[in-house]
C-alpha cells in the first residue's frame, strides 16, 4: 500500500468539497471491505483517502414515507439487525445476511458495497427487486436516482467524481407483496455466482407487479425484464415459473471468471430464478 | 526400549492442554513475521514476467538510485551453483534464464517495504521468449521444449544433496525422475486374471495456505557469523543448504526456527537465500515477508498427477495384480522430496497384492514449482487407487467395504516388494469407520456414502537428537532441533520428558529448533517428529534418569534398582519417604561430583517402505500408519452442490501421546483435504496464476467445516516412544477418493479429475441422463 493522506470531514458538504478540491486524486472510504484490497493490489492509488465515518447522516437508518432511508454508511450488520429494514424491506435483510463474512459485515457498508459495483455483491439485486433509488450528494445539491441507472458498467456507477452516494430510499410495498433473494455460491465468504432477487405481488390469483433482477451474471447487477414479462399478468403455475426462469436465462450474458464458467452461470440463473420464485409464492419444491 | 510399561504411565496418553496454548489464544507468541532488528531494510523479490525466456538483459540503474534503495542483486551477484533439495537444478536468482512466471530475477532491500516495491518495480528486464510447455503429458513429447539440458542426456543428476534418497536412473525428456518398481509377474498374473480393469484419474495443483506467509530476517556479524530467523520447518536442513549455497563451513550459520503460522510442507524450500544474500551485501540485516499474492506465485505448490491404474481381480474378489503409471508435474524446478518416489509406498493401495508394477515420473513444465505438500502424493494415488477399487467391487457386485476387507493389509501381511507388516491397525480402523457411518443402512435420495482406506509409508530416513538438562532448582531444559509449526510437538515431547524422567509436566521447558544452542534433527516434515524426535527425547530423559538413580543412590546410600521416580521426587520402592528431591539432589550436583545432569539421546529411523526392485529380502516393518476415511454427503442435482453431511476419519496412530492433540490434527487435516478436493484450485492461464487471493481462491472457513467423528486406534508400534506413531499428514489421503465414491452412491456419477465441483457434477449428471436439466423439474 502507497501513503495517501486520510481526511474525515464532518459534515457531507464537506465531504463533497473536499471530493472538488482533489478531483481525481481523491477516493471515499466507507468500511473498506472493497477500497483496502485495492489499494493493496494497486489497482488505486489515491493521494487522499477521504473517511465519512464522522458523518452523522450518513449512518442512520430511518422511515421515509412508508419506506426508508438508509444512509450509505450504515454497516451490513445494522442493516440486517434492524427492526425497521427487517419490517419494511425483508428482502434487503435476506441479502444482507449472505454477505461476506461476520467480520466483513460489521465493518462493510451498504454504501461502500454499492459505490464499487463489485460483481456478485448481494444487496443489489435484492435493492433492484424493491425499486429502490439512491440520493447522491453533489456540489450543485442532491440528485436522485433509480438504482437501475446507478450501475453503469465493470465496477462502474453514475457517481461523479465530486459526488457521494449519500442514501438509499426504499419505497412502501403494496400489500400482498412477497419476495425472496437467493444466492448461488461456494463458499459462505464468496460474492454470488448468480443472485436472484424477486418481489411480486398476486391480486385475484394474477401477478400484478413482479420485479426479478440478477446479480453476479455480468459486470452490472439488472432488471430481467424479459422474465418480469413472462410471469406478469399470469396466473403462477409450474409452467410460468419455468417460462420466468428461461427467459432469465436468455437475456442473461454471463461470463466466465475463476468462481463459475458461464456456462455454469447460465443454468444456475434459470435454477436460482425457478426456486426464488417458487419460494417467494412459498410453493414446496 | 521399554522402561516403563503402560498401567503405570500418567503423563503420555493424557490429553493436557498445549503448553504454549494460551500464549497463542492470548497473541503472546512472535511468529516469523514479528520478528524485527534495530536498523533492519527490507528485501523484495523482482520475478519473472515470462513462463520461459532467455534474459537479455536486468536493468537495475533506475532502482539502485531510487532513495532508501540500498541494494540490488541480479543473477549475476549470486554464487555460480546449482541448488536444490533434491536435484540441483536452479541459481539462487536467476541466470541466463527463466522458467515460470514469478521465477526470482532479481532482489532488492531498501529501508522499508514501500521502497524495495517501488524498486522492485523500476527493475526492468529484456527478455527473448522461448516456447513453454504448461502440460506434463505434452512435456514429455519430443517435440516439447527442452527446460533443463541436462535431461536430455543419460547421464544421471549430479546430486549435491545429502539426501537417502535414490535419485536417478535413465531420463526422458523434461523427466526429472523416474522410479520404477516391480514385484512378482504382472503381465503373467493378468492374463491368468478372471477380470482385468483399467482407469485413468488425474489431480489438480493447490497451494498449502498456511496462514502465516513465509517470514525470514537475516543478520551478518562483523565476523561473517550468518544469523536467520524464520519460520522454516527444517532449520538444521536450511543451514545445510544455505553453507552449500555460500560455500561457508554449516557452523559458521545459525538458523532459529521462531514460532510457526503452519506450514504443511512448503516452508522449507531455501526462500531464506534472498535476505541472506541481501544482508551479506548491504552488511545490515534484512527482513522479507511474503505476499499472500506471492504465495500463489512462487510459494510452491502441491504437486498435481495422471494416473492410470490397472487390477487384474479373481472372481472370488481377491487382487492378483496392480499395474500404475504415474506422471507428476514438479513444475520448473525439483524442489521439494519428488512425489515420483511416493509409488515405493503408496501405489498399490492397502492390499495384499502379489504382482505389482509402478512406473513413476516426475515431469517439469513452466509453472510455479512444485514442493512437498501434506500428505506427500498420497492422496493422489489414492484418489485413483480407491476409487477405482469401488468401481471394481460395484462391477463384481461385491460391497465395497467387503472387497476391501478381502484384500487388506492385516498384522502380518506381507506387502508388495516384501515388507512384512506389525502393528497394522487397519481393519479396525474400516469397521469402527463402516460402524460410525451407518454403512449398508438405507439411505434418502440423492444422499451417498464413500469410503476410502489408506496408509502412509514409515517415517523418511532422518535423525532426531534431544539433551535434557536437569537445571539446579530441578527443573528441567529439554533441547531438541524440532520444530513446533502447530502441530503441538513441544507438548507431546516435554510428555514423553516428564514420563520417562517421572517429572511433573509444568517443570520440563522445552527448548527447540536452533541450529546455535539445540542439537541436531530433521525437523518437522512427514509425520516424523512425534516417534523420532519423542525417540530422541525419551532415550536423552532415559539417560538422565539413569543419572539420577545412580546419583540418588549415592545420597541415599542404597541400591539405585531399589529407587524410583514421580513427580519430581527419587525415592525407595516401597517406602515413599525415604528420598530426596530432585530439586535438592540437582542442587547438591550443582556444587560436587559427578557434576549437573545432562541426559542425551538421538535416533536414526525410518526410510523402508518397499524396495525399487523385486526380490529383495522380506523383513519386518513397524510403524506404517494406517487410516480410512468414511464421508456422506448429498448431492442438490440441480446444481451440482455437494454438502457434507458427515466425515469420519480413524486412524491407527500406535499410541496416542494426547489424544486431543491427536483429534486436532485429525479435524484440521480432514477440513484441509475437504477443501482440497471441493473448493481449491491454482487456476493458470499461460503459466500465470489467475486466482492468487482468497478471494478468488476456495480456502476454506470456518462455515466450510462439517462435523467430524475422529476415531483413535492404537496398534503398539514397538519401533516409537510408548508405541507412537504419527498422525499428521495422514487424515488428509482418503478425503478424495471418499468424496467420490460417496458422490457416485449417491447420484451414480463417477469424478476422476480433482476437485469435484459442482460444474463437473452437473454435466457428468447430464451425460447421465440426456436432455437439459434446466427443463427437467417443469416435468416434476
């Protein structure tokens, strides 16, 4: 690791200045889970590390019109101890708790893990099933934006350079909503092969909303709207689920790394889509 | 060497907590990468880009002028010698040539870790690429390149080593060794066979993972005396190469051995040589730690093989015949004992085979070295051996506990080249092992159970020696040149110390491992220690005791046969009373004649295991260790997941100084092989490593551990310390081979290239059963 020098502004507006003033040279520091390891490696090597753990905001979690507001600092482990989350956004706690490790979870941040876009990070697909949004702090104010629009590309997301992700909103579920996140790995420390997050909602016995979004598939955590399409409108039966699951499959484009081929990928996300679905609408397999 | 017999012993077959446990739960102990000096630098590696190149030219201008940079070697700064364990095949740095990504060029030592990266980094190197072979089998071909000339030729390696082992015989090409072995008449025996089976597996490269990285710190005196510090396994092994390496007298180097973050073969492979080298330049000391990166890199590897297997079976389900070609892939270099040499003991299985060919070679290719890991090829062989003795029994519809039970080693089995077997705890180690795995119950879909039996050859040919010292307060300095790298040696010696001498436990310190103030041993490698070391130990405390009585005798002014000894207490037989204390009596010496006690002892043991060539005289062999390891596991055939229900794992272990210790190193071992065969793998890609972090790497934690039942079976071994034999290594020979016959009772699958993974489960299930897997449960 290279010497940088560690600065911890008090205030998110001077975190966002401190950001304009080392454009560049600067990188956010949250838990540390991803930006150690890449420090170590090389892959980064910033001037100035800049910590928010002085930021009080940043890590609260609260209830937000029959949603929440979780700030971006706010560790694994508060996530999936919380009543609120628990009460509010099941399927983020159901992710939080498949991440990493013990130690990873109580110093790791949900920010943290969203701002590196690492492949196969849990909470995304699990965010992306509940339509959630990030609030991003800039020096022109704060924007909002859908988590769909957030990941961009290989460990890429829409922040700027000067910008921070300050929280993530979650919106209230429609009654009857059910979900599930389930998580195709080898270890109990490794990121997903394939994560599948799943909320719906059946009215009158037909899927009224369904969301289905993958992760650890390709270099963004997306929408498997071709999958949404083939359950939506329908009555769930065997054959939907596994029309739902199939056209997950193909409009999939895994790739290989050294976890899975992409081969391996392609199956484990039409099994993963069957069995989330299944367990979402809690039929026994 | 008996003194004692066993009703009376209260310290050995104790399981007493480890003497040094709650230093290391407290983080009190100073591993090799804590160790530090004043005005120490810091050395780094400059490694090979290429997997095989010719150096044009190593640029160091731009480092040396980097400040803090105070010096840096080339292979032209190091000693013109060829080095090696086993085969001298490789400069201390390299010269004119490169052979595997990582291949050391060049080192540096500046005045902190920063530094010696950023000019390790400014190192620039010209090379001229040459053609690299990455596959063992391609290696041997004509058309492969050709790494090391001196293959090519029929001349034999010129061995430098002191080592016992045979070494030679007519090469191939890129063959490194080549052991051929032969009892009785195979191809006579097949064609007489009732049935005739053959079987090709192969195994895959994994890195050892000890948790602490290789650490060394070396240190000059004004008088050229060589000083290092390091977490080797084998520092009196180290010193030897390093005086051979510098051309110094071995005495004029000091190797201490500091406390060890495990090592599991790799850490004796002479890494030491660059802060050696370094610190003898720059005339200061110079500390080296590796990186976990380069750990994967140039850390050594396990040493992967092509196996083929051929049985010539009679129709009552006796083995009349054993053929086994093995390849072995050492890498770019020899440096560790060769696996070729592993068929002497292992390629026949458990079995009492009459007719047996081996033809073992040892291949190099443009990878990482390969070095001696855990277990030593065992479980390779095993992995073909006993999974294609389950084959062999399903085909003759025989159990596969019951085809083993027919053909296994007993007490007094003659094996293949001649050794007649004591002391074999075999069969109760497979019925305790059936028994605890509920073998031959019914079983719930999907769900199997595998059993794979196995034994290690005796100790390698080495020497231990120990002095035990009784100090003037009674209390007592054991010496030995082991090592403890977590195995818990320093316990079971000062056991052993205390029993023989009839000392309390808490008075016996131990003191290991320095090549400066310790006597001589091998050190820790092949499951030794425990029965050679605890030789040493038990002869030098034997020794001293006999001092004892005999001074005792004096005081007391009786007869010595009429004393004995407990807890630190020389007394009369019969009449506690009347004695001395050894405090008192060592005190009394401390100040007259005959002078302090001073016990010594040493051993020299092991290297049998069957001979290279028939006909060579049967004898008698104690202390081959024996074991079987049961597994159920389950089998999700959507995705090919593999879950662990249950390992059993028993061992006949001789006796078990601390059968706690003895489960510990059973439960560790067993966690290291299931990750092994279920989740690690070296993945290259043009000789370079793709996956050299935990990340990318399947290294187990804690959540990868399932339950294990350790069974502890004790056959005396009349050739060890109260009838001791080792355990370390041996938990993890089976674990392959069971996971696969359990996979194959439970889905009906056959894996023969290691690791099973879920990949390769679920396409040997659709080549099972044609049609997508994706469609199959719409049906359901």
């Amino acid at each position: 690791m290279e010497d940088f020098q560690y600065l911890r502004p008090a205030t998110i507006a001077a975190a966002v200045l401190l950001l304009a003033q080392h454009k560049g040279k600067a990188r956010l520091i949250a838990g540390g889970q991803s930006l150690i390891p890449m420090l170590r490696s090389r892959l980064v090597r910033p001037a100035y590390v800049i910590g928010l753990e002085a930021i009080p905001e940043l890590k609260r979690i609260e209830p937000r019109h029959g949603g929440l507001r979780v700030g971006a600092m706010v560790t694994h482990h508060e996530v999936l101890t919380s009543p609120l989350v628990k009460e509010r956004a099941t399927i983020l706690s159901d992710a939080e708790i498949l991440v990493g490790s013990p130690a990873v979870r109580n110093l790791g941040t949900l920010g943290g893990n969203l701002c590196h876009n690492e492949v196969g990070a849990d909470p995304p697909p699990a965010l992306l099933a509940l339509g959630a949004s990030a609030v991003i702090a800039s020096p022109h104010g704060e924007r909002r934006l859908p988590l769909e629009t957030f990941f961009r590309g290989f460990l890429e997301t829409a922040l700027g350079e000067d910008e921070i992700l300050a929280y993530i909103d979650t919106s209230a579920l429609p009654s009857g909503s059910v979900w599930s996140y389930l998580k195709c790995r080898q270890r109990s420390v490794d990121k997903a092969i394939v994560g599948v997050g799943v909320v719906l909602r059946i009215e009158g016995g037909v899927c009224r909303d369904v969301r289905v979004a993958l992760g650890g598939v390709a270099p963004v955590p997306f929408r498997a709207k071709k999958a949404e399409a083939a359950f939506m409108g329908e009555r769930p039966n065997d054959r939907i689920i596994e029309e739902a699951a199939m056209a997950a499959v193909a409009e999939a484009e895994p790739m290989s790394d050294a976890h899975a081929s992409a081969d391996y990928r392609r199956k484990m996300i039409g099994v993963f889509t069957r069995r989330a679905l299944r367990q979402a609408l809690e039929i026994k397999s | 060497m008996n003194t004692r017999a066993k009703g009376d012993l209260t310290i050995v077959g104790k399981s007493v907590p480890r003497l040094d446990a709650r230093d290391k739960a407290t983080g009190n102990v100073v591993y090799g990468v804590d160790q530090k000096l004043p005005g120490m630098l810091w050395g780094k590696v400059a490694r090979s880009q290429l997997p095989h190149a010719r150096i044009l030219k190593v640029d160091t201008s731009r480092a040396k002028v980097i400040p803090g940079v105070e010096c840096v070697i080339t292979g032209e700064d190091v000693p013109n010698r060829k080095i090696g364990r086993y085969i001298s095949d490789m400069y201390a740095l390299a010269r004119e040539r490169v052979r595997y990504v990582g291949e050391p060029l060049a080192a540096v030592a500046a005045v902190d870790e920063e530094t010696a990266e950023k000019a390790v980094e400014a190192i620039e190197v010209e090379y001229e690429e040459l053609p690299a072979v990455f596959d063992m089998e391609e290696a041997i071909a004509d058309s492969a390149p050709l790494l090391h000339e001196e293959t090519g030729s029929e001349e034999t390696w010129g061995a430098w080593s002191r080592t016992v082992h045979p070494l030679g015989g007519k090469k191939g090409r890129n063959v490194c060794n080549r052991l051929t072995v032969v009892d009785g008449d195979v191809d006579a025996a097949f064609a007489e066979a009732d049935f005739v089976f053959e079987d090709s597996f192969s195994t895959h490269v994994v890195q050892h993972c000890h948790l602490e990285p290789h650490a060394a710190l070396a240190s000059v005196s004004h008088g050229g005396e060589i000083t290092v510090w390091t977490n080797s396994q084998r520092p009196f092994e180290l010193r030897s190469y390093l005086a051979h390496l510098l051309d110094v007298p071995a005495t004029q180097i000091r190797v201490i051995g500091t406390e060890v973050g495990g090592g599991f073969g790799a850490k004796k492979a002479g890494w030491e040589r660059f802060p050696v080298l370094l610190a003898l330049k720059c005339g200061k000391p110079v500390k080296m730690v590796m990186t976990r990166d380069e750990e994967f890199i140039d850390g050594y590897t396990s040493v992967p093989a092509r196996i083929s297997v051929k049985s010539g079976v009679r129709r009552d389900g006796m083995i009349t015949a054993r053929a086994v070609t093995m390849i072995w892939d050492t890498g770019a270099y020899c440096n560790g004992v060769p696996p070729s040499l592993a068929p002497k003991f292992h390629a026949a299985g458990t079995y009492r085979i009459p007719n047996v060919r081996f033809d073992s070679l040892l291949v190099y290719t443009n990878k990482v070295p390969a070095t001696t890991y855990r277990g030593i090829g065992g479980q390779d062989i095993a992995w073909a051996i006993e999974t294609h003795m389950d084959d062999i029994a399903r085909k003759l519809g025989l159990d596969p506990v019951e085809f083993r039970l027919k053909n296994i080693f007993e007490e007094g089995s003659r094996s293949p080249g001649g050794a007649i077997l004591r002391g074999v705890g075999l069969k109760e180690c497979l019925e305790k092992t059936a028994a605890a795995l509920e073998w031959g119950q019914p079983k719930a879909a999907n769900r199997g159970k595998g059993i794979a039996c196995f034994d290690k050859h005796p100790n390698p040919a080495s020497s231990s020696c120990a002095v035990v010292w009784i100090n003037e307060d009674g209390n007592v300095t054991l010496l030995s040149g082991a090592t403890e790298i977590g195995q818990g040696l320093m316990t079971v010696l000062a056991q052993v110390c205390a029993e023989e001498l009839g000392v309390k436990l808490e008075s016996i310190k131990a003191v290991i491992g320095d090549t400066g103030t310790t006597p001589f041993d091998d050190g820790a490698y092949g499951s030794r220690l425990t029965e050679h070391a605890g030789n040493a130990v038990r002869l030098a405390a034997k020794d001293a005791r006999e001092q004892i009585l005999k001074a005792a005798a004096r005081w007391l002014e009786v007869s010595e046969d009429d004393l004995d000894t407990k807890e630190g207490r020389i007394f009369v037989k019969g009449s506690p009373d009347r004695g001395i204390s050894l405090s008192e009596l060592s005190l009394k010496l401390h100040r007259s004649d005959p002078g302090p006690i001073l016990g010594r002892g040493s051993y020299f043991g092991g290297g049998k295991g069957y001979s290279e060539v028939a006909g060579r005289k049967e004898r008698e062999e104690w202390g081959w260790k024996y074991g079987v390891t049961g597994v159920e596991v389950e089998v999700d055939t959507e995705t090919g997941a593999i879950k662990i229900l249950k390992v059993v794992s028993a061992h006949d272990v001789g006796f078990a100084i601390n059968p706690h210790l003895v489960e510990g190193q059973i439960e560790g071992t067993v966690v290291m092989g299931l990750a092994n065969f279920l989740l690690e793998e070296m993945q290259f890609d043009g000789g370079r490593v793709v996956n050299p972090t935990f990340m990318d790497y399947g290294f187990p934690t804690a959540l990868e551990c399932p339950p294990v039942v350790s069974i502890i079976v004790e056959k005396h071994n009349q050739e060890g310390p109260f009838g001791a034999k080792g355990v370390g290594e041996l938990p993890i020979v089976g674990i392959g081979a069971a996971l696969a016959n359990a996979v194959y009772d439970a889905v009906g699958i056959r894996i023969k290239t290691s690791p099973i993974t879920p990949e390769k489960v679920l396409r040997a299930l659709e080549e099972k059963t044609p049609g997508s897997r994706l469609t199959s449960s719409a049906e359901s």
